[in-house]
C-alpha cells in the first residue's frame, strides 16, 4: 500500500469517527399531508362535483415532538383531530399509544410479540394476492433494494448544515421512483433511537424506503405516493445532548389503554390495524 492509499484510508477514518453519535436529544418537526383531489367530492362535501379530497380526506398538518433518552422513546403528535403520545421502551419491548380527542382518552399497548404476529398476518395477506394475480397470469418481481446517490447541494436545517441525498427504489411493477432527502452528516442517534412502532407503522410522516441507509440524520423530506398524496416532513428545531427528566417517558393516568388487538377489533383491524392521524402509526 502506497503512502497516497494509506493517507487517503486515515482520512476517511477520521471522517467516520468525526460523526456524533447521540443518545440524548429533542426534535421538534413538522409534516403536511396533501391529499389529491376527488373529482366526485362537491366544494362544500364529499358529494358528486368535484373539490374535496381524496376519499373525502382534507390536507392536514402535524406538529410533532419527539424525545429520545437511552432505552426510551417519546413523541407527541398534534393534529386538528387531536393529540396523541407514543411511548417505546427498548427494556421492555412495549409500545403504547395514547389519543386525546373530542372529550376522550384512549390508548392502546403491543408488544415485539404482537409485532410479529401483525407481520405474518401482513405477509399472509401478500401472499395470497400474489397468488391470486400469478393465477391471472401477472407475475412481479421482488422489490429492490434502495438505490441512494449522495449529492453535494447542501442547505441549513434548523441551524444544521445538511446534504442532499436520492434514494432510488423500484417496485414490484417495476416502477421506478426517487425521493430528495436532505440529512445532516454531522451526527447519527445511538442504538434504540427509533421512529417505528412495534405495528410496523413509520412515524416521521411515511419514511422512504432506504431512509435507515442515510449516512446521517434525516432533516426534511418528500414523499409522492402512487395515489398523488404527498407527505412533507421538515425538522424545525433539534436540541443535541439535551437535558431530559425520566418523568418525560412515565405513562400518564386517566388514560383506558387497551391490548393492541381490541383496538384494532374497534377501528379495522381487518384491514390492517388502527391508523392515527399523528404520522401513520399502526
């Protein structure tokens, strides 16, 4: 090895070691949901004559906060619908959803066991559709794996100077899409910082594909759906090392928390499971 390689090899450690790895922080975000019009939806309803959205939906905005200490997890989503806490313990493998609307408090709670019950029942489901359309004479390929091209635009994010990076996938049909997501290179969260739910459900807004592949942090992103919904997500304020009491992650009382299966029995659960309007949790 030639001293050129051997400097460039050091230089490059260095670069990795260089990268914080945080286990304590605050970071406050913001998403906006956009739903693409219904054409049989009227101006004032979801009636025929065109002018609401999708499927009745309206565009929604979310703030979110989210507190990350050592094994524990907290984020609260507010919405025009409400607020809702989600709580994650990495110790005892337990997730627990709270919601606070319209005069009532309900949660729910599940478990790694509950997550992976979901996910084979998930996969069942897959499995029997893909069956169905191979019966048809339609067959698709496994999706690939995402694609990221690290790019040298560059933007400040809440004070942080971030990179842009492209995550390319494609799909069982073989569509090809690209997502823009702009992440700091700065700095990455410890083991058990996490933005999923154990139902599965991402909780940044609908992460992209690829998006725990990112050599850093992700401040702000986009996401286009196959429908036309697009999803928005930009972190305003992020505090580093921040000073968080334990009482932060303590469960509050007055809340009815039920197993994860009731919930999902009361709202679908057939169809998937209990969707909160506070990023997609399941």
């Amino acid at each position: 090895m030639n001293k050129i390689t051997v400097l460039f090899a050091l230089f490059f450690a260095f670069q990795a070691s260089a990268q914080k790895v945080v286990d304590k922080a605050i970071i406050k975000m913001h998403t906006e949901m956009v739903f693409p019009e219904n054409p049989n939806a009227t101006a004032g309803g979801d009636g025929p004559g065109g002018g609401g959205g999708m499927m009745g939906m309206r565009d929604m905005e979310i703030t979110t906060n989210v507190f990350f200490k050592g094994d524990n997890t907290k984020m609260e989503s507010v919405t025009d619908f409400g607020t809702s806490y989600t709580f994650m313990d990495r110790k005892t493998k337990r997730t627990t959803t709270l919601m606070e609307a319209m005069g009532r408090k309900q949660g729910f709670y599940s478990t790694e066991e509950d997550a992976a019950n979901m996910q084979k029942r998930a996969d069942s489901m897959r499995a029997v559709r893909r069956d169905s359309l191979e019966k048809m004479g339609l067959s698709f390929a496994p999706p690939a794996e995402p694609e990221i091209t690290y790019t040298e635009e560059t933007k400040k994010i809440a004070g942080m100077n971030c990179k842009k990076a492209i995550i390319k996938t494609k799909d069982r049909q073989g569509v090809v899409n690209e997502q823009a997501v702009w992440y700091s290179p700065d700095f990455v969260m410890a083991e058990g910082f996490t933005m999923t739910s154990q139902g599965g459900g991402r909780m940044m807004g609908f992460n992209p594909a690829g998006m725990d592949k990112i050599k850093g942090f992700p401040m702000e992103y986009e996401v286009t759906r196959q429908n036309g919904m697009k999803i928005h997500m930009t972190v305003t304020k992020i505090q580093l090392d921040a000073n968080i009491d334990d009482k932060t992650f303590e469960i509050p009382k007055g809340y009815d928390i039920k197993p994860a299966s009731e919930m999902q029995n009361m709202f679908g659960g057939g169809r998937g499971g209990f969707r909160m309007g506070g990023g997609g949790q399941q």
